[in-house]
C-alpha cells in the first residue's frame, strides 16, 4: 500500500481538456497525484504553489512554447520532464530531447506513457552506483569534495548544487578512479534505453560538469577524454 510520504506529484501541462483527464486517470490509477495547467502562465503558477517530481508538458500552448518555458526550469531545477506533443519530425523531437528527458508523440498509448513516467521517476533517484564501495566515503583534494553518502559536492569550499543527471556521473565516475566508461555505459546507467534519447547527450552533461568542478587556474582535469573509449575520472589525490 502505498504511503501519503510515497506519493509523487506530476504536473500535467496540457491545453487539450480530454487528453488531459486522459492522462490523469492512468496515472491517479498508478496512485500517482497530479495537478493540471491549461496555460504557460497557470503551469509556472501550479509549480511555485506545489514543486512536482515530474512535468508532462505539451509543445504548443495557448500562450506560448512548452519548450521556452521548460527552458527556464533547466536554469533552476533537473526534475524530470518528458514532452507530449503532436510534432513528430525528427528535428522537433531532437530539439525536444535537448532540454527533456523524453519525448512521446500524439496520439500515444496511455499505458506506454505510464511505463516512461515510472522509468523517469526511478532515474531521478539519485542513488549511488556502487553504494558498497561509496557508504561512508568521502573524497577531497583540496579543491574538489565528494561526501558519497550525502550526495554533496564542494568546489573550492564552497557546496556546488548539481542537476541529478551531473551529480550522478560524478558519483559513478569519482567512485571509480581510473576506470575507463563507455559512453553507451554511461549512458545506459543514468538515462536507461528508450527508443528517443541519445547518447550524445552525455557529452553534453561532461561539458557542463568539466566546467563546474575544475579548476581554472590549475592544468589538472578531473573529468578526461579517452579517445575511442569514453571518459574516465582523474584524481589528483585519493583520501578516503
């Protein structure tokens, strides 16, 4: 049975009415709660009033794009957000995956869209991938801090607050040293196999968290390129 604390809330940000309760019964059937916004303006108002797990989000809105204001989000949270839209070229779908984490095109199958919200609700928990080796850990070289069992970071003293997708590279990778990961790995740990997303969206999240963890003013990089094989974590020192 599941508990009011187990709940997860989902924003459903639609203007169609009937596709809109459409959705919302499969998902009040999963005991998902879920609350509805017809327009940009009532969705930003529904998400300061109660923060959702996850947002279901049309493209084409009454008053505007889904995508410009999934945008803002990005700069603010890293909570799941899959896209439901009638736009089905492939260069609308790629764009859409650019700031999503899925895309599901119109009409869809209701079942089919639970099974992607029950997949994006269990990646968005950001646990460890090897907790044996990480329970208790904490890394640091002076520059760079790594608390395992609290999800913390720390650049130069200061905590740094990661998106869930960053952070959890950072996890799998820092708690290896070394060790070489694929991107298709990578990319099948943190985002799982679907038939939308692609791989090279982890080079887009090793820019941003290359860029937020080092050093600027020392040649070291933590986050390295292996040609040909995939990326790999480079410390400097290793306390634990």
């Amino acid at each position: 049975m599941t508990s009011r604390e187990d709940i997860r809330h989902i924003l459903i940000v639609e203007d169609d009415t009937d596709i809109a309760e459409l959705v919302q019964i499969y998902l009040h059937h999963q005991h998902y709660s879920t609350s509805v916004a017809h327009t940009l303006k009532d969705a930003a108002k529904r998400f300061e009033e109660h923060e959702p797990d996850l947002v279901l989000c049309d493209i084409v809105l009454p008053d505007g794009l889904g995508t410009e204001w999934i945008h803002l989000l990005r700069e603010k949270t890293d909570l799941p957000v899959i896209f439901l839209s009638s736009r089905q070229e492939a260069e609308d779908i790629i764009q859409g995956l650019e700031i999503a984490d899925d895309y599901i095109t119109k009409p869809f199958d209701p079942d089919i869209m639970v099974a992607r919200v029950k997949k994006r609700m269990m990646s968005s928990r950001i646990i460890p991938s090897h907790p044996g080796d990480s329970n208790g850990k904490v890394w640091r070289d002076g520059w760079l801090d790594i608390h395992f069992d609290r999800y913390e970071v720390y650049v130069g003293g200061n905590e740094l607050s990661l998106p869930a997708k960053e952070l959890q590279l950072l996890l799998l990778m820092a708690g290896r040293p070394g060790h070489v990961f694929s991107t298709d790995y990578l990319f099948e740990q943190i985002w799982g196999l679907d038939n939308w997303s692609d791989v090279r969206t982890v080079m887009v999240h090793m820019h941003h968290l290359r860029r937020k963890i080092e050093n600027p003013l020392d040649p070291h990089r933590y986050i390295v390129t292996v040609r040909g094989l995939g990326y790999k974590f480079q410390a400097k020192q290793d306390h634990r």
